[in-house]
C-alpha cells in the first residue's frame, strides 16, 4: 500500500470524529457561535429577526458602526437575502420570512468590517428559537 493511500484513509477515517468533537457552540445570547476571520459571530433568529452579534477573539464585543453584513437564508425551502445593518453596540440586525419556523434553517453570513475584508460565517440550526 502506498504511503499517499494510507495517508488518505487515516485523513477520511479521522475527519468525522473531529467534525462531532466540537459541534455548535452557542453564544452568549443564546444563539450559535461561529468563526469568521478573526471575529466570532453568533446568530440569534428571534420571530423574523436575524440579529448577529460580533466578538473579538477573547469574546469582547466589537463595535459595528459602520460595518456592513449580509445574511443568506435557507428557510422553508426559500433562500432570502437579508442585509444586516448596525443596531447599536456589537448587534447588527436584519428582518427575514422565517414564517416562525427555525427548524432545519442555514444561515450564511458575510460581514465587512470597516477597512478590512469580508469574512464568512456557516451555521444550521436544528432546533426552534436557535
């Protein structure tokens, strides 16, 4: 067997383990916690709002004033384009048609800080109200 094969296999063997080791990690609002860039971001859907909340690296709020975010979401087998705008300290806040269901919803989010490049973040919820 090549040593590239078995490489491989220990790669294919090994990434499912790790993916279930740090599943969603939930924020301090309630909702889940993602990286984007440097910045993590959680997520919170609450009626029709999508809100997400920004935090530096040592999960200190960051302040938005003047950043812009866009969120992507998978609701109800509809795909919405929701702009994100700053709603004061480190919340930006959108409206979505989440028809109040929250199971089963995605969410891609991009946001741009001030002066520096976009980054991404991916989440899935599985359950009502995160």
């Amino acid at each position: 067997m090549k040593f590239s094969t078995l490489l491989l296999a220990a790669a294919l063997f090994t990434a499912p383990g790790t993916a279930f080791a740090d599943g969603p990690k939930i924020g301090p609002n309630g909702g889940q916690r993602a990286d984007a860039g440097p910045y993590h971001v959680e997520v919170v859907l609450k009626g029709n709002d999508v809100v997400l909340y920004v935090t530096d690296g040592a999960d200190k709020p960051v302040d938005v004033t003047g950043a812009k975010a866009e969120a992507t979401v998978l609701a109800n087998k509809q795909t919405q384009k929701v702009a994100l705008e700053p709603a004061g300290g480190n919340a930006l806040k959108g409206q979505a048609n989440l028809g109040g269901a929250h199971d089963s919803v995605k969410v891609v989010t991009a946001l741009t800080m001030p002066g520096q490049k976009p980054v991404q973040a991916r989440f899935e919820m599985g359950h009502a109200g995160h």
